[in-house]
C-alpha cells in the first residue's frame, strides 16, 4: 500500500485525487492534507481519511482547526509547516495540486527529501524548471505529470528517446471565449470567463485557460519535463478535448493519448505508474464520434500565448516573471480592478522592464518572481 500526501486537498484536483483513493483503497492510504484556509472541507476529508498529519497555510484557520481535531491528527500551519509536512518519512509520493507559485518552496523540500512527485502545479515548473528538474536527478526523485496534456505527452513518448521526437502537439479546448468575438473581450463579465466548456477547475487556471496563457505555461512546463526545445513543441486548439496532446516521431509516426475529459484518468496514471490499475470511469464510444476539430491559436486573440513564446525563447528568468505577473494581474481581475484586457498588456509591460538573468539559481529565481510581483501591482494601480 502506497502511502501519500495531498496538498491542496479541497481544490478540484485534490478532491479528484481522494475520489481515486477512495477508489482505490487497497493500493492508497492517505496520511497528510493540506489547504490554504478551507478548514470545513478539510474536516470532513479528516473524518473520511484519518491522515496523521494535516497543514493549514493560514494560521488563524489553523488555529481554530487545533480546536476541532483529535490528537490522531497532527495540525501544521504556515509555509514552514508545510514545508516541515513533507519531509515526513511515512510519504512515500506527494501529490501537488496547490495553484500557483506556492508550491515551489514545498516542492523543493519533497524533493530534496526523496519523495515521488505527482505534479499538477505548473506554476513551479515554470519558475524554476531547471533548478527543480536538476535536483530531481540529483535525489532520483520522479515527477510524474498529472495535467493532462504533460501525462498524455509523457504517455505518448512511452521511454522513447526525446532526439527521436520531431513535434509535440500540445492541445487546448480554447477556452471558454474561443467562440467570442475579440471586440467583445473588453466588456466580458468574470462570470463568462469562469464558464468553460469541458473542465471544471479552480478560477485562476480558469481564466488562464480563457487568454491561453495556461498553454503558455504548460508549453514551458513541457519544455523542462521532457527536455524539449520550444521549437519542436506547437499549440493546437482541439475543441473536443479527447486528444490530450500527441508525438511525431522522426519516422512520421504520431502517437496521441485519448481519454474523455477527467482529471481522475491521468491523476491515476500517475498514482500508480508504471501499473495500470481497472478504472470505473467509461472509454470513448468511437461509434458515437463523428467528427474532431482542430486549429491553429490565434495569437493576435490571445496575447498571452504569444508572451509565453517569447519566454520560451529568452528563458533564464523570464518565464519567472511571465508568470508572477499573471498571477498578479489574474488576481486584479477577479477583484474586479481591471477588465479582461488588462491582464496582458500588464504582463508585457512587466516583462518588457525586466533584465533577465540567463543562468539563475534559486535566489535570483526568487527575486525576480517577488520584483514582478511588486511591478505588476504597480502598474495595475
């Protein structure tokens, strides 16, 4: 029996993650959560899971967490806490569905303390994906994708070398406003923007997934997972969302991963590679499929992919500060400080009054997330 961590148990991930535990009794015991303040979930997924430990990130719902839990459970609290949680040596794998750069200082730690990882944070990756990726091989640590793009590129590639690789295509649905016209962005209400069309995930990635910056950062996820050049590496928007991404190989072979469109399908994957354990979940009925689309992103649309390209080309940290300032400017829209617009002219101009540093350690990686931060405020204000 495997035993593991979920942090970021109450979000759409996490949840999914505990439906294939649950599922899955026999071959998963859960022995720590964490949240960032959803003690209400939380509680009730301690009643169900019995893990030993649990980290709350902010402190006074930890607090009042302390109050409520038997002395079974073990309550920390903070960034510090967390940090301490995963170096736990019953865990065995981590699974990390926490949104945003976060995750980066945990994921460090469960690295650096030989724990297996399923990634479903890209932000991280993003960050600092050659320090991250460097320290895996350095503590023979696996990280094992559970987006569903990267576990269907990863499936796809099936061991193969990545210099026999002549293209990745990465696949998007395009979003909830891929239909609307670009006249019509100025004025769409956060409501719209929520409502997309196949997943159902938390608001950030949501509205990353309405500007496509959300493929922007899994096409610099991918880059450093797998060890591609952005060169060999193209979006394509496929509105059904059954092909999750596919490989072309040097020979003109394609192989493509398909599945209907449940994050508990690669969050198994990666929970029980190299098996691959019965699923109640149904395949696709081929008979009933008549037709797939696909297409090119249209960047002019979408500003934002165009950014990630142009990070994907610098690189040092300059992926680190596309993604700061997306945080930072996704936030101010959903606190309705700026229209749908603004989100990429703020991340542009952040990037554009950066001086990238080519060859960054963790420190420098750091600085520049907490610089772009500060000037995306800045400008927003």
């Amino acid at each position: 029996m495997k035993k593991i961590a979920v942090l970021g148990s109450s979000g759409s991930i996490g949840q999914s993650t505990l439906a294939v535990v649950k599922s899955l009794s026999k071959r998963f015991k859960v022995v720590a959560l964490s949240v960032d303040s959803d003690i209400v979930t939380l509680r009730q997924q301690i009643e169900e899971f019995r893990p030993r430990l649990v980290c709350v990130r902010d402190k006074y719902a930890a607090w009042k967490l302390k109050a409520d839990v038997g002395s079974w459970t073990k309550v920390f609290c903070g960034q510090d806490g967390l940090q301490e949680l995963v170096r736990d040596r019953e865990i065995q794998q981590i699974m990390f569905a926490i949104c945003g750069s976060a995750a980066l200082g945990p994921l460090i730690s469960a690295i650096k303390s030989g724990k297996d990882i399923a990634l479903a944070n890209k932000e991280a990756l993003v960050m600092a994906g050659p320090v991250v990726m460097r320290l895996a091989k350095k503590y023979r640590v696996n990280i094992l994708p559970v987006d569903s793009e990267q576990s269907a590129i990863w499936q796809s590639l099936a061991g193969a070398q990545v210099e026999n690789v002549r293209q990745v295509y990465l696949t998007a649905s395009g979003g909830p406003l891929r239909k609307l016209p670009a006249d019509k962005f100025k004025n769409v209400t956060i409501e719209k923007v929520l409502r997309h069309p196949r997943w159902k995930m938390g608001k950030k990635i949501t509205v990353d997934s309405a500007t496509l910056m959300n493929k922007g950062l899994e096409l610099l996820e991918a880059m450093f997972l797998f060890n591609l050049e952005a060169r060999k590496i193209k979006i394509l928007i496929h509105p059904e969302a059954l092909i999750h991404s596919m490989v072309e190989f040097n020979d003109g072979v394609t192989m493509a991963q398909l599945s209907v469109t449940d994050m508990r399908i690669p969050i198994q994957y990666a929970l029980s590679y190299p098996q691959r354990l019965p699923s109640e979940l149904s395949g696709i009925d081929f008979y009933r499929l008549r037709k797939l689309h696909f297409e090119k992103p249209n960047l002019l649309k979408f500003p934002c992919l165009g950014l990630a390209y142009r990070a994907a080309s610098e690189l040092g940290t300059m992926p680190t500060v596309l993604n700061a300032a997306n945080e930072e400017s996704v936030n101010y829209f959903l606190n309705k400080k700026i229209n749908f617009l603004t989100i990429p002219k703020i991340v542009e101009k952040v990037m554009r009054s950066h001086t990238k540093i080519t060859n960054p350690g963790l420190i420098d990686i750091m600085a520049a997330d907490s610089w772009a931060r500060e000037e995306a405020k800045r400008i927003a204000g």
